[in-house]
C-alpha cells in the first residue's frame, strides 16, 4: 500500500511540473510579443527571403515572350537557345510519335528499318523544328556551343556581313544530300554522278555570294579536298605554302573524277591510276627531292598508322622515323637473306629469327616498353612477325614458308 501511494505522488508531483513548465512557457511568449527586446524576441525565426523567378514564371505558350524575358533577366544566349529548343521539341514530340508509333515500345534488338518515306518525314519535321527555332532566335540559333569553336573556324574566312547568306546556302545543300543518300541505291554509280553534280551546284552557289579569294579561303578550309588532304598530310605536317600548293594540285584531280562510288568499269579504274601516279609526280616534282621522299614515306600506311600510334602514345615525334628506319634496314636485311640461294632453309630461318629478336630489341625502348611495343605490333608492326618464317603442314610433311622481299 505504501508503495502505491508513493508511485501517486511521484506521478502527481511530475504533472505538476509540466504545467508550471506550460505556464512561464506561456508568460515567456506573451513578454516577447509585447517587449521586442527580450531574448526570445530576438531569437525569433526570421521569415525566408522572398524567392526570384521559378521555371513557371517562364512556363508559357508565348514562346517569343518567353525568349525576352529569359533575357531581360540575363540569361546567357546557350541557356535562352537550350530553353527555346527544348520547348519547340515538346510542340513536334507528338507530331514524331506518331510518325513512328512503335518507337517507344520497339524492343531494342530489332531494327526500326529503312522505311525511306519514314525518313523522309522525320527529316522534314526536323527541318521544321530548326527553322522554327531560327525565326524565334535569329542568328543565335545556329551559335550551337557544342560545334561552337568548329563553327568558328569554319568561318573565320568569310565576311561577318556574308556569313548568313553562306549558312543558308550549306544547309540547302545539306538537306539535299541527306534526301539523296536517303532515295536509296547507296553507293551506285548514279548515286556518285549525283554527289558530284550537288558539291558543283553548292560551289557555284558559294561562287555567286563570295569573290574569288573569299571562295578560295572558304574551300581552304571546308572542302572535301582540303579535309582529305589534311588526313591524308597527317604525318607529312606541311607548311602552310606547302598545302596551298598541294591543294591546288589535288582539287584539279578531285574536279576532274570527283569521289568514286560503285565498282568503275576497267577503263575509268585505268583512267584514274594513271592520273593518280601523274598526280603523285607532279607533287614529288614541286616539293623537290627531300621533301618529295618525305611526302612518299608519309603516305605509306606503315608509316602512317606508327605516326598516329606514336601521337596516342604522346612519345618525341621523331620516334615515327626512328622505328622507320629500323624497319627498312632490317627489311632489307630480310630480303637478302631470303634471296641468298646459297642459304640451306634451316640457316635462313636462324637468320631470319634473330632478325626478328633484333627488331623487337630496337623498337621496344623506342616505344616507352612492352606494352608500346605490343600496341604497335597491332598498328603498323605486322612486318616484325613477317620477319620470321612460319612453317605449315601439307600433305604430313612440313616446309618453310618464307615471305617475298618487299
């Protein structure tokens, strides 16, 4: 009994304190609501700032207003230009499903097909959107900041009064190629005459807004023979005056065969050898004998695939020529040993195995180590495993086989 009594007045005494706890609670907020001086009124939580603009600020199908409005607030054009995009995108997102109303449930393994009056719409409702986005924005729809620096040097030629002029005209002509490779019969001859007679109309619609050395700058630095001839000079590295000759050379070519679609009959394959080696003499002959030898190493492939694995490996430049001339020393070796009639088979395998052991001791420093080397043998080396021969079976007996000089 006693103990119940003492838990009820434990209890008791603990409710009592909760409410005098209330109570100066309550008193303590009604000081602070009447004297703005007391602790808790300074204390006081203070109301969040006021919020700027949110996105539904923006949210409106007033796209031109939209558009001022992200400026007038400072928006940087890309971020006007992605906003602006993003929205016209939504107004043909249903126009495009229902275009191709499997699209999103097509299941990933199979093909969509090639459907070219599909193709043909999606492209023209593409066209759409960017000129949609064109007569919202004016010139900063084509300021594109992914290709922004590429656009840039694209240009840097033509005249900033000329340039949109140049713009409309390559997206024409842009548009037409794409139906064209769209219409089918890919790779045909008919296909090729077509390309060809599209790039003369584009240069003669470029001819009809730049002058003469505007066009020549423009075609410098964006035609096909000039972006070929670039990829093609990679480990030639010419001078600027270098390039300007060789491209004039080369487009003299271009224009006269144009790019070769389809199979050509015998006669216009002999044609085009014939004025590719003239091509390749007249070039040996301007650039004189050094360089013309080092315009012909250059173009080799060898050479070329060690140039670019040499790039990847951020290795000295001048390591390229330093394992080509190992390789044509010890292919040379190689062929006289080959070519000694005197050699009974299993000495000229043995010479030609520590060849091949010489070859692999001179390029692997050359190329930072095992792995450079291991990487090169795959890009431009194969002529280190064709040091040594490789015997094969006929008819249960085994012979040599050895690989001609080259």
């Amino acid at each position: 009994m006693n103990l119940i009594v003492a838990l009820l007045t434990a209890v008791s005494l603990g409710l009592n304190l909760v409410l005098v706890g209330i109570l100066f609670a309550g008193r303590n907020a009604t000081v602070a609501k009447s004297d703005p001086t007391s602790p808790a009124a300074t204390t006081r939580v203070q109301a969040p700032p006021a919020k700027g603009p949110s996105w539904t600020d923006y949210k409106t199908e007033d796209l031109p207003a939209m558009v001022q409005q992200l400026r007038d607030q400072g928006f940087p054009s890309h971020i006007v230009r992605a906003v602006a995009g993003g929205r016209i995108r939504e107004t043909y997102a249903a126009r495009l499903r229902a275009l191709d109303p499997q699209s999103e449930s097509r299941p990933f393994w199979q093909s969509p097909g090639s459907d070219v009056k599909l193709m043909q719409q999606q492209r023209q409702l593409y066209r759409e959107q960017q000129q949609a986005l064109r007569d919202l924005l004016g010139p900063e729809a084509d300021q594109s900041d992914v290709n922004a620096l590429y656009q840039g040097r694209r240009f840097d030629s033509v005249p900033p009064e000329k340039a949109a002029d140049v713009r409309r005209i390559l997206r024409d002509y842009d548009d037409r190629r794409s139906e064209l490779f769209s219409a089918g019969s890919f790779g045909t001859s008919e296909q090729g005459r077509r390309v060809n007679a599209l790039e003369q109309e584009q240069r003669d619609a470029l001819a009809a807004v730049l002058s003469p050395l505007e066009l020549e700058a423009y075609q410098l630095r964006n035609s096909d023979t000039a972006r070929g001839l670039r990829s093609q000079l990679s480990a030639f590295n010419p001078s600027e005056d270098e390039f300007r000759t060789l491209y004039k050379l080369q487009s003299e070519y271009d224009a006269q065969f144009g790019r070769l679609y389809g199979m050509p009959s015998s006669e216009e394959q002999q044609r085009r050898s014939a004025a590719l080696r003239q091509l390749n003499d007249q070039i040996k002959a301007t650039l004189g004998p050094v360089r013309g030898a080092e315009y012909e190493r250059a173009n080799d492939y060898y050479f070329r695939q060690t140039n670019q694995l040499v790039n990847r490996l951020e290795l000295p430049a001048e390591t390229t020529t330093q394992i080509w001339g190992v390789k044509q020393d010890l292919e040379q070796r190689a062929s006289a040993i080959r070519r000694d009639p005197s050699l009974p088979a299993d000495d000229r395998a043995k010479q030609l195995a520590v060849l091949a052991e010489e070859a692999s001791a001179k390029v692997t420093p050359l190329l930072g180590g095992a792995r450079g080397l291991e990487a090169y043998q795959q890009n431009g080396g194969s002529w280190m495993q064709s040091l040594t021969p490789r015997p094969a079976t006929a008819t249960g007996t085994t012979r040599i086989i050895t690989t001609p000089g080259r």
